[in-house]
C-alpha cells in the first residue's frame, strides 16, 4: 500500500480522536476520553507503519500528517460543535496547505 494512503488513515484516526477527546468533555466522560486515546496510538501505529516502509521521509509523513490532522479537526469542530475559526485561521490552513505540498513534492 502506498504510505501517503496509510498517512492518510493515521490523519482520519487522528481527526477521530480529537472529536473524541473533545466530545468527552475534559474527560469527564471515560468512555470518550478512552476511545480519543485509542484513536490516538492507532494513528501513530499507522504514521510509524507509513515511515518504516522506507518510502516516505519521517518530515514529509509528519507535516501531511499534521496538515490533515489540522484541517479535519477544524472541519470536524465546525460541523460537529459548531466551533468557528476567525478568517485569519483558515487563511493559516490555506498557507500550512501550499507548504505540505510543497515540501511533498521536494
């Protein structure tokens, strides 16, 4: 499998578990905190699967594994909180965008 699809489910496990984690409220509901820290280590299982294949640099995995991160917990905020970030953010995500693709393609 081709390690920026494996990044890529480490992002969307990431994103999960930071619904989670804030769904449980400060941990204040175990259930949801637990499952936010289980999402957590299978997506840094997946991000050192990503690397280990000898395919992809420590750097570029990580940056696009933030960068997704990044942007699908502020997706998921607004859609499932409706938390809302200042157009100066997004025009942060926009840039932290061009930069991951630019160094994916370096």
């Amino acid at each position: 499998m081709h390690p920026l699809i494996i990044v890529l489910g480490a992002a969307l496990l990431d994103i999960g578990a930071n619904m989670a984690i804030n769904r449980s409220i400060g941990f204040r509901d175990k259930g949801w905190g637990v499952l936010g820290i289980l999402l957590v280590l299978c997506a840094f299982t997946l991000l050192s699967e990503a690397v280990s294949t000898g395919k992809i640099d420590l750097a570029v995995a990580y940056a696009t594994w933030g960068a997704i991160g990044i942007l699908g917990t502020a997706l998921g905020g607004l859609l499932l909180f409706g938390e809302r970030l200042r157009p100066v953010g997004w025009l942060g995500m926009v840039v932290m965008a061009v930069a991951v693709a630019l160094l994916t393609t370096a």
